[in-house]
C-alpha cells in the first residue's frame, strides 16, 4: 500500500493563507474596506464580535512569517492578495502602496527559495462593488479580470502561476444563499448568479493571465458525497447535492456546461443570467491546474421539507472529530480524487491541493511547547491517501497544508486554530507546534530522497 514516503519525487510542498484571515491593517496604505470588514460589524455575525482588522499582523510580519516558512522547507506559499489593497473601491488605477506589499512578499518569498503562488480573490471583494450588486453583478466579473491585468503586470515577471478563485461554491452558499459568511445574503437558489458570475470572472482573468503566459488554476472546494443508504430517495438526494457542491464549478470548467440542475428546479441557463457565448468563454479559460481544498466527506439523505432543497446533510458517525467538528475521514480524500480522474477523465488537468488540514484545540503546554498530535494524524492520514490516489494513477503534483498560522476563521472568529504555528493573538507571538516539526522532518525526508 502506498504511503506518503512514497510520494513522487518532483512532489512540491506548501502552505496556505488567505489575506483578510492573516493581514490585519485593514485601514493603511490605502486599503478600501471589503465585504468582509462591514459584515464583522454586523452584531451577531461573528463569534465573540471578532474581526480581521488586526488578525495576525501578517502585513507587518510577513518577514518573520517568511523566516518561518524557510524554516519549515516549504517549495511553496499560497497566499491571496486583497483586491481592496490594489483597488480600493473595486475599479480605476491601481494603489501603489497596496502593490507594493505584495512586491515585497513576492521577493522575500523568492529569495529564500519558495514560490509565491497568490490567490485572486479569497472572498474579500471590495466593498463598492458589493454595493452594485457583488457577484450577482455581471459587472463584477469584467471588474475582477481588469484588477487581475493590473496585479499580473506588476508581479507576473516573478509569478508563474495564479489562482483565480477560491473556494468559489463555498462564497456563493455561506455568502449569497446563507447569510453565513459575508456578504450576508440570503438568497437561497437566488444565489445561482453569483456561481456564473465567478465563473465568467474566472475565465476573463484566465484570459488576461494566458495572454502573458502565466499557468491558471481554480481551488475548489470538493467533497466525496456518500448516500445515507442505498434506498433510492438517498440516492437521488446524494446526486443532487453532488451536482451543487462538486459539479456546478467544474462541469462548465471542464466539460463546457453547467450539469442538470433540475432537481433545484432551474434552467440550464442559471435563471437566465448565462448569455450566449459565456460557456465557450468559460471552457475555453484552458486551466493547467485543478486546486483542490478537501476536509471531509458529506452524508447526504432524502429531503425531509418536501418544499425545500432536494436532499439533507446527515451526520457521519464512528469517525474522529476535529475540533470544529468535522469527520476526520482520511480515505476520503483518495476516493475523491479517483473519482474526479473517473468522471473527467482525460479533460482533468493536473491536481495540485491547495487546502488540507483541520483545527485543534491546542494550546501551550507548561513547558512552551504546543503538542497538535491530532493535526500530525491528520495530515499523516490525508498524504497516506493522497498517496494512494497517485498511485492508482491520479495526476496530482503538490500539496499545500491549510494553514501556515492560526488565523482569522471567519464567522468563528479566532475560535478555531488551523495553523501549524500558533498564534498569540494578544501578543502576536508565534510558535511552531509539534506539527510544523513533523511537516519539516516529512519535507526534508522527502527533499533528501530527491536530491539523493
Ligand atoms: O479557513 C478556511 C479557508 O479560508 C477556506 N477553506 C476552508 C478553511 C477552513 O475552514
């Protein structure tokens, strides 16, 4: 059985953040305000009223941050840039302050040998934009491809490759149809725009990104779908949430159309906000790379409101928890991508994971030290089956551990602590946890068999 010493050799490893989670200085060098810093002023949005204004200080820290990653071994860093720091009211020139940070980061990050690999928008949108409509704006999407041509040109000499989107079914459900995350909408199936709109937005981008040579990928959240039982009604609801969470985002990407959303009662056509020509476009956006953020399987059954959504989440049992509560299912991250190669087969390109880890209750021991030993098992579990995937001939070329530091958990405030580092957020001290160890000892183990 493979395991994660048995990763290929050119297997490149890194480590994620995301802006609004680490940045803080949320009112400097010209940064317009976000979606993000006007929903954690909504009483009740965010536990304990907690908000990203100084998070982890990363904007005055990312040396420090950067010695750490260097530390660690890391090939990569994904981090996302904030679109209010280029442009603070979401259009128009750029803000050379803004820019300016990334500059830096981007040549801190090459000179002890790691590559930046930023991320678009990770859900931080500018908040006038918002207030024309957000992603449920057409407008919107030309609005992201003209900041994307504005930061490829300042950092496109040092960066490679880019990911446009992330998480994109994630913004649209707990963002647009929840109320979850910001904006704080709730629109329900209303939503389905917000879901074109980022697509289009994806493929403008991809075509600004492609015109200079750069690699595009999108970062997905996916997750295996298993039916509570083999009874049909189970069945049908479990493929119906699949189309939602698995398919909405890649069908179009990789197939050239949206899957049969008929079960939700709508038209191929996104309730008519997908135009003539946007398919092709968004097919043609030709992505190098799928990103895959994966944390746990869903179980899904039968509706129970026969006047609601057409399936139910069900609890996954006998299976560790983290400390946020979700299933630890480590297999479920080979089964996943098994079944994307299955059901894309030749038109998938290579997979890279851009997100993979989960939050423990850890906290400093008496003598300093921060024991994570359900992290260690988890992330040991998750490359064992990343592993395994590979082995049964699934293209996959990295693998980047969310998170480098404990961060801002959206609507869980500071609640939930993700990092391989932790974070005193009092003091802003930081300390590896026994994990960044054990991902450092993995990375040289790994990187000695490949110079050997
Ligand atoms: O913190 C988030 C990240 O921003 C997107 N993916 C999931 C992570 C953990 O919830």
């Amino acid at each position: 059985m493979a395991n994660r010493r048995d990763l290929p050799v050119a297997f490149r490893w890194g480590a994620s953040t995301a802006a609004y989670q680490v940045e803080g200085a949320v009112d400097e060098d010209g940064r317009g305000p976000s979606i993000w810093d006007v929903f954690t002023a909504r009483p009740g949005a965010v536990r304990d009223s907690r908000t990203g204004e100084i998070a982890c200080d990363h904007y005055h820290r990312h040396t420090e941050d950067v010695a750490l990653m260097r530390d660690l071994g890391l090939d990569g860093y994904r981090f996302s840039i904030a679109w209010p720091r280029i442009q603070p009211t979401g259009a128009g020139s750029a803000n050379p302050a803004g820019l300016g940070f990334y500059d830096r980061l981007v040549d801190d990050l090459l000179a002890v040998g790691i590559s930046p690999l930023p991320t678009l928008f990770h859900w931080d949108l500018p908040q006038a934009l918002e207030e024309g409509g957000g992603w449920l704006a057409r407008d919107t999407a030309y609005r992201f491809a003209e900041y994307t041509e504005i930061v490829a040109d300042r950092l496109g000499d040092r960066v490679p490759a880019w990911i446009t989107l992330n998480e994109p079914f994630v913004h649209m459900v707990y963002g647009y149809a929840l109320g979850i995350h910001a904006p704080g909408r709730t629109l329900m199936l209303d939503a389905l725009p917000v879901a074109h709109h980022q697509l289009l937005g994806h493929a403008l981008a991809a075509e600004v990104l492609h015109e200079r040579g750069h690699a595009v990928v999108i970062a997905n959240n996916l997750s295996p779908v298993w039916p509570a039982s083999d009874a049909a009604a189970d069945m049908a609801a479990a493929a119906a949430y699949d189309v939602l969470h698995n398919r909405l985002f890649t069908d179009p990407l990789l197939l050239g159309r949206y899957p049969d959303l008929s079960a939700y009662g709508v038209s191929p056509d996104l309730g008519g906000c997908v135009r003539p020509g946007d398919l092709e476009l968004i097919a043609a956006s030709g992505l190098d790379g799928l990103g895959v953020n994966y944390y746990n399987p869903t179980r899904i059954a039968a509706p129970t409101d026969p006047g609601g959504l057409p399936f139910t989440e069900a609890e996954i049992t006998g299976v560790p928890r983290t400390a946020f509560g979700w299933p630890v299912v480590p297999d479920g991250l080979r089964e996943l991508l098994v079944g994307l190669r299955d059901r894309y087969g030749d038109a998938l390109p290579p997979i890279t994971i851009t997100e993979n880890g989960c939050s423990v209750a850890d906290r400093p021991a008496p003598d300093g030290t921060i024991p994570d030993q359900p992290r260690i098992d988890y992330l040991a579990g998750h490359l064992d089956a990343l592993a395994a995937a590979i082995a049964e001939g699934v293209d996959v070329r990295g693998y980047f551990t969310w998170s480098l530091l404990d961060n801002f958990e959206w609507a869980e405030g500071f609640s939930q602590r993700f990092g391989l580092v932790h974070v005193d957020f009092a003091t802003q001290l930081r300390t590896p946890k026994a994990s960044y160890a054990w991902y450092r000892d993995l990375i040289a183990a790994h990187r000695a068999h490949r110079t050997g």
